[in-house]
C-alpha cells in the first residue's frame, strides 16, 4: 500500500486538506486550542467533497511535520483522544442527560427496596419456626418498619432498618429529581407533577423528541405493550400511558378517563413546546390548561 | 488485561466468525475503520492483530470504555462521530485495508457503502448483518439477500455468507472483497 498513496504530495492545493497542517498537537501546546482547530478544519472540511484525498502516514512524513509512521498516529490518536473526551464532556455537562441518570438511579432504588421487602415480609410472615404464621400479614401496617423499631441485632432486624433508611434516601433523591426536572421543564411538571414529567422524559428518550410527540402518542407512552397487542390482535386500544398517574386521571370515574387524558395529553404537548422553545413559566397558558383539564373530568 | 486471553465466540461476533473458519487473515501492517465498535471488547482483540484500527462509535455511554480500552491499547483512534455520516471523520481516516461493521441500525447495508471509500481497492469488508434490525418481520434469510444483492451493486466482488447462528441468532457475517480496478 505504500507506492500507491504517496503520488501528488506535491500539490500545493492539497496540503490544507489534512488535519496535520492545521492542528499538529506538539506545535499547540494548549488542549483547548487544539479542540478548536480541530473542530475548525471539521467545520471547513465536512461534507465538501474531499473524499478522494484521504490523509496517510507517507504524506504527513513527507510534509516535514513528523518523523516517522508511531509519531503520526500517536499524535492523530493524541487528538481523537481529545475529541472523544470533549464530546463526552459536552454530553455529561447537558441537565437533561442528568436528570435521565438521576431517574434511572431512582428506577433501581425502587425496584432493589421492593424486591428486598417483599423477601422480608414473606420470612417474617413465616414466624419463628416454620410450623404457624406468628404474624399474619395486616393491610396498613408497615412490618418493615416495626421490625426495625425492635431492639433485635441479627441479620433480618438489621437489614430493616438499612431498609428504612433506605427509603429515607429514596425522598431525598426524588426531591432532587423534582427541583431539576422543575427547572428543566417547568410547565409541564406544572401541569403532570415533576416525577410524571421526568418519567415520560425517561420514556421519550431527550427533551428534543419529547417536544416533538404528537399529543396521542403522549398520551400512550410507557404502555408499549398494551400499544402493541392492540396493533397487532386489535384488543382495546389503551387509554393511557405513564399519565395515568396524574390524579386527574386516576380519580376520573373509568367512563371518563379517556376524555382527561386525552385533554391532558394535548395540553401537554402544549406546555412541552413551550418549555423546550422558550424554557420559561408561562403563567396564563397554565391556568388555561389547568382549566380545560378540570372540564374535561367534569 | 493479561497476556493472554479468551476470544469467546459468544461475546464477539467476528470470534464467531473465525471459529466457523471464514474470518479473513488480519496482518500485522493491516489498518482497520472498526463501525460500531461500541464498549470495545472486539476492538481490542482485533488490535491485538492489526496495526492501527480507527473504532467509530457515537453513543457516549459506550464511548467511556472504548476510551478505558484505548487507554490500554495504543493502537486504537477513538472516532465519536456518527457512522453515517462518514464526512465528519474522513479528514482523520487513512486508506484501510479492512472495514469491520457492526451496527445495530436499519440502514447498514447503506452505511457499509457509505464507508466504502475508506477501502482501498481488494481490500476486505467484513459487514455483521443484524436481520432482526433491517426489519423484525422479515425472514432473515430475504433480509441477507437483499443485503447480498446491494453489496454487488457497490462494487464488491466475492462475497461469502457465513450465519452465526450457532453463538448469535439472526446474524449473517457477510465478508467480501472491494473490485480492483
């Protein structure tokens, strides 16, 4: 491969086209600088129709701007390296990707909580010896709880209160949650409850497709399957996704809960534009919203 | 990483490939534009054979380990930027002699074509069909012969179907040779 890609170097039309002539890592000694070259020469360069005249090892040798074929790729590796960093960078300073984090971190807590005090119910509801149910299992009451205010130091007693603890944890993340996804998105957290707007957040993917979403598709994310199965066997379309969980929607009598959340959806789609587009409150959209929402259950 | 270790053809589709005996030789001179080359587990072994290997990735999540790996591996150039949109890296990529593509998208044939130019004439293109991504109601068998028939019409010449079934379902390696001309 050698002979092939060494003809033309000559060119002097040619020379600007490589990245070495413009961003050599060892003449700039400052990171920053060379990014900003870098994404110079990709600005200058991209979709142009360079394609035939692709950079190799002979020709930043025979420029003069490096010895040998190591030093090339370890200074074109130098400055891939920088890039990557830069972009990961960008990609982990952004609130949004945050706050995706944040929910998927929540995600877990819940699950681990409840797997753990499901467990930990059902050997407590197994009593001491096996044979009969010391304590029957009561609706309302919280056996976590209670075997984590015993005095007790086996395994179980302490595995409670790390439980209790742990759900004291899991407030103190949602509060965080909220308080970003407020200033994130702050009319529709408004009108769906900062936790709801994250978790479609989550389901949509990035703020961007969220803005973009037709208002039904809104209305059914998060209940991809029941989706699916009516696409594809025609059972009952569902009604709703994740907003279910706005108290509009799951205090609506089941005749109408169709209709809030279809106007809930639209609505919010609405506030969704607003926040991605302009970013601020918009008091009297919200009331408006507010209002429709309240007629639609009525 | 030690100095030795196991290529499971579980994990790595292109191990796969060699252990149902297809895989192309990888020369020590060779120079390789990896697509896909997500957390860089087949990376690095395929720098262990190659000299230089540029791994395309854009997802940033995978992006974090490839950069671990190329940290180990001095001869990998992590490339973030977007196989598709193969402008944006073709000021840093030199003429390869191998393009290994594995992306999980709709378009792969047409991204492999895409990144044709990077190879240089008789130069090997190693293309991991995911069917089941091309289209998840399609037989994958229909899938691969369009694929087939694409990659003829983009001046490759040669091509050899090998299915990784027995350690992927619904892959078909496809390897072919770019036309001298």
């Amino acid at each position: 491969m050698d002979s092939k890609h060494s003809d033309g170097t000559g060119d002097q039309k040619r020379t600007s086209h490589y990245w070495f002539d413009e961003c050599w890592p060892g003449e700039k000694a400052d990171s920053c600088d060379l990014t900003q070259l870098y994404s110079g020469f990709i600005a200058n360069n991209a979709g142009g129709d360079n394609f035939s005249i692709l950079p190799s090892w002979q020709d930043a040798v025979s420029t003069g701007i490096c010895n040998n074929k190591d030093e090339y790729y370890s200074a074109l590796r130098e400055i891939c390296m920088f890039w990557s960093r830069e972009k990961l960078q960008i990609y982990n300073s952004s609130e949004e990707v945050r706050l995706i984090k944040l929910m998927r971190i929540l995600r877990e807590t819940d699950q681990m909580i409840s797997r753990l005090s499901e467990q930990i119910i059902f050997w407590h509801s197994m009593g001491e010896n096996g044979s009969e149910p010391e304590h029957p299992v009561k609706k309302g009451h919280d056996p976590i709880r209670e075997m984590a205010s015993g005095n007790g130091s086996d395994g179980i007693t302490l595995l409670c209160r790390s439980l209790v603890s742990m759900k004291e944890s899991r407030a103190g993340l949602v509060r965080d949650i909220s308080t970003r996804c407020e200033k994130l998105l702050p009319n529709s957290s408004n009108i769906v409850g900062p936790l709801v707007a994250a978790r479609l957040l989550v389901e949509a993917g990035s703020i961007k497709d969220f803005s973009q979403m037709p208002a039904s598709k809104i209305q059914v994310l998060g209940a991809r399957n029941a989706l699916f199965s009516h696409l594809s066997s025609g059972s009952p379309p569902p009604k709703h996704g994740l907003i279910f969980e706005h108290k509009r929607v799951h205090a609506a009598s089941r005749r109408k809960r169709g209709r809030v959340s279809r106007t809930l959806a639209a609505n919010l789609a609405i506030a969704l534009r607003i926040d991605y587009y302009r970013g601020i409150k918009d008091v009297t959209f919200l009331e408006r919203a507010r209002l429709r929402i309240e007629k639609a259950g009525r | 990483m030690g100095s030795l270790r196991v290529w499971p053809p579980e994990r790595s589709k292109l191990a796969a490939l060699y252990y149902l005996g297809s895989g192309p030789e990888i020369n020590a001179t060779d120079q390789i534009l990896y697509l896909g080359a997500a957390s860089g587990t087949t990376v690095s072994f395929i720098a262990d054979y190659a000299g230089v290997v540029y791994a395309v990735e854009i997802a940033p999540e995978p992006l974090v380990k490839l950069l671990q790996v190329c940290c180990v591996k001095k001869n990998i150039i992590p490339i973030p930027a977007d196989a598709a949109i193969p402008t944006i890296y073709a000021p840093l990529v030199s003429r390869v002699d191998l393009i290994y593509q594995d992306i999980a998208q709709k378009e792969q044939v047409e991204i492999a074509l895409m990144n044709l130019f990077f190879l240089k004439p008789g130069g090997m293109l190693i293309l991991m069909l995911k069917t089941r991504s091309v289209s998840s109601q399609q037989e994958p068998e229909l899938v691969c012969c369009d694929a087939v028939s694409a990659l003829q019409n983009g001046e490759l010449d040669e091509i050899t179907v090998t299915w990784l079934d027995k350690y992927h379902r619904d892959h078909a390696a496809i390897v072919c040779k770019k036309r001298n001309y």
